[in-house]
C-alpha cells in the first residue's frame, strides 16, 4: 500500500533523527518538526556502548559513527577521596569479541551531524526548522500536529521524540513536570594540552566520592578532554546550560583528594545542568501518537545510556512500522511492548548506580570500593551482558507487507 501521509517526528535530536532515519529505511516517508530555527546538538561529549553501534548499522550509518568515535581501552573507577584505583573494565578485544562491538566517546554535536547529514542526503525525509509542536489531533484515520505558529500538519503517524519537557507527552501521559533530583551536573571541554599530562588516560575514567563525581575522558581525535563533574546541591528546579564560575563548580568537591580537584581546575567555560528524570511509566501510546527517547522514558546520566536508548528507540519503531505498514496503531503498541522493560529498567538501575557506585560514603563506599575490585573481567561482563549484549534489535519482526516503492 503506498503512503499516503508522512510519519511526523517532532523534535530533531538525536533520537528524532534516529526514528527519521530508521522508517525512511523502511520505506516511510518522514517530516521531522524541529522547534530550534537551526537543528543542532548542545552538550560535550558522550559514551557509546557497543548497543550504540548496533543502532548505528540497523540505520545505516555505522561507518560514519566508527570514523569519528575515540576508542577508550578501559572503564576506570578511581576513590576521589583517596586518589587511587578502584577498578577498571577491560575494553580492548576481549570485549569486543563478547559482545561484537567497542566502546567509544564521541562529541554529542560530532555524532548529532552524522546523523543530520545522513537524513538530509536520504530524499524521503523533509527537515523542517522553527516548527514546534504544541499538541495534536487525530480521528482514527490519521493525526495532525499543531504548532506554536498556529499552522497544522497532517500525517500518518506522530512520534513525539520533543525530549524531558516533551509537549506530547504531556497529551499522552499527563504526568506533570520532571523530578528534580537535587543533583547538579557541571561541564567542560578543555584542549588536551590543559589536561594534567599525568591524567590523559585512554579511559572513560570516573572518580567516586561522597555525594559527587568527576568524569573525563578524550574527544574529538584527542584535541580535547570531556569533563563532567556533579554533586548534589539539592537544586530546587531544572537548569539547563548555565554559564557558572569555577567557584560554583568548586563548592562541592572541597572534601575530594587535591589531584581529584586539580582536574576540574583546569575546567574551562563551565556550564550548568540541574539533572531530572521521570518514573518509568507504561503509557507511551495514544492512537496513532507514540513518545520516543527522553519523551517516553528520562533517564539519569549514570549508565551513560540517554542517547543509545533513543538510537534503539529508533531502530525497533522502524521495524515494528515495516511489520505492519497498513496498522499504525498495533505497529506502535508492539514498539511500546519491546521498549517498555528495558528502557524502564535503564531508568531505575542508573538512580541505583549513582546511589550505590557513584556517590557513597564511608562504610557505604568502603564495601563498593572491597566487591568492584573484586571482580574478575569475566564476572563485569556478565554483569553488564543484559545492556550491551541482549538489546533485541536483532529482533525484528518479518514484515507481512511491502511498502510500495520501498
């Protein structure tokens, strides 16, 4: 049956244009509606898992990804109280052959043009900026989303891929604002040269202290070093991108190791984020409306997974709309039904990762510090085989109907 509406996504981050790129794939044609006048990613740098690299080839652009990612060799854990090592997992070609991937680093905006060059040279997909969605409309046959300007769009199918303070899902869920967890998050890129010569590690490298963290790790062909640093400051509501001063970000790493500190003094151009998710929840379907990446399931930064559960996101949508190309709806429930476990149990597990791994202290932390350098490399690998080894986008169904011109 040929299309007769485009799919809308509302929104052109990273998970729009995943979902974009993955049902242009299938055959879908695609209007992505982009609030921003120009589409573009803020942020520094991210971690990629090798569930990450799976959704890049499932979209096609899995050579691009590979070519501008930093390959790190380890995941390191180091005590920001006492400066030394915890713990590292090992991710060199042991890892690689377990679970058929790497693990890299990339520049967010790096990643973000990848796949906005991807969707701009694919002829089924139309990128429209300034063109937010603040609602919707449907009558069983398809939907129109409304936008702040007052003009309406009519399509098959829209998925509200609009992010944390997503408006359709405010329609979809009705839920309220996010949860404010009282964590603020700090963030710098800084040349490589700035970076103390005895910390450029070829690692993601996290230092755990109480009620505060330091992330660093190298970007963008080595020119630069990504530096994350958060503590709880009970925030009292969200913030996003402030520019802050070193004494800010100082104020809670005053009781860290003074090489811990060191790091985040050479911390330039800081910015602020007030971090917020939401409970997992199970209704992400209205009709012919599904939600998508942060929209659908928030999550904390402590498994590193925001932007790799949108690209999945993307991936399973597309394959459950090719499986059922004449059934929106049953294609969009089935989607919520293979998403709905793993996303939520990515949510819940990464607030206990920075309850129980991240932020301890005394007694607490002493008993991480004592089962984390316990464990073999073999025993991190089953403990993480259920995230980057078992992400069912290998498990898609056969399609029961070809998209004409497809």
């Amino acid at each position: 049956m040929a299309q007769d509406r485009p799919i809308l996504v509302a929104g052109g981050g990273i998970g729009g244009l995943a979902a974009a790129l993955g049902l242009a794939r299938a055959g879908f044609t695609v209007t992505v509606l982009e609030r921003a006048p120009a589409l573009a990613e803020i942020g520094a740098g991210i971690q990629l898992g090798p569930n990450a690299f799976q959704a890049f080839d499932h979209l096609g652009i899995g050579d691009e990804a590979r070519a501008l990612a930093v390959y790190v060799d380890r995941l390191r854990l180091m005590d920001a109280l006492t400066a030394e090592d915890i713990a590292s997992i090992d991710l060199t070609e042991p890892f690689r052959r377990r679970f058929g991937n790497p693990y890299a680093v990339v520049h967010r905006g790096d990643l973000h043009g990848v796949m906005l060059r991807a969707c701009q040279a694919e002829p089924r997909v139309t990128l429209r900026t300034s063109s937010m969605v603040t609602g919707y409309e449907q009558d069983g046959a398809s939907v129109t989303a409304l936008l702040q300007s007052g003009e309406s769009v009519r399509g098959a199918v829209l998925i509200g891929a609009d992010g944390l303070w997503s408006r359709i899902r405010q329609r979809v869920v009705g839920d309220g604002p996010p949860r404010v967890t009282g964590h603020t998050t700090y963030r710098s890129v800084i040349p490589t040269e700035q970076m103390p010569e005895d910390l450029r590690w070829n690692a993601a490298t996290l230092w755990a202290g109480p009620k505060c963290h330091i992330v660093h790790y190298p970007l963008s062909g080595w020119k630069q070093f990504n530096l994350v640093v958060t503590y709880h400051n009970d925030a009292p509501e969200p913030v996003a991108g402030q520019p802050v001063g070193e004494e800010e970000v100082m104020a809670g790493f005053h009781h860290v190791h003074p090489r811990a500190q060191s790091i985040i003094r050479h911390g330039r151009d800081w910015k602020l984020w007030v971090l917020c998710d939401r409970d997992p929840v199970e209704r992400w379907v209205d009709g012919r409306v599904a939600l998508l990446g942060d929209a659908a399931h928030p999550t904390l930064q402590y498994l590193a997974q925001g932007a790799c559960m949108a690209m999945e996101d993307g991936v399973v949508l597309a394959q459950e709309m090719a499986a059922r190309p004449e059934a929106p709806e049953a294609a969009l429930e089935a989607y919520r039904r293979r998403r709905l476990l793993r996303t939520a149990r990515v949510q819940l597990q990464s607030r206990q990762v920075g309850e129980h791994i991240y932020h301890p202290a005394g007694a607490h932390a002493a008993l991480r510090n004592s089962i984390m350098a316990a464990k073999s490399r073999e025993a991190w690998y089953d403990a993480i085989n259920w995230l980057y080894g078992e992400t069912g986008l290998d498990d898609a169904p056969s399609p029961r109907a070809a998209l004409a011109g497809a």
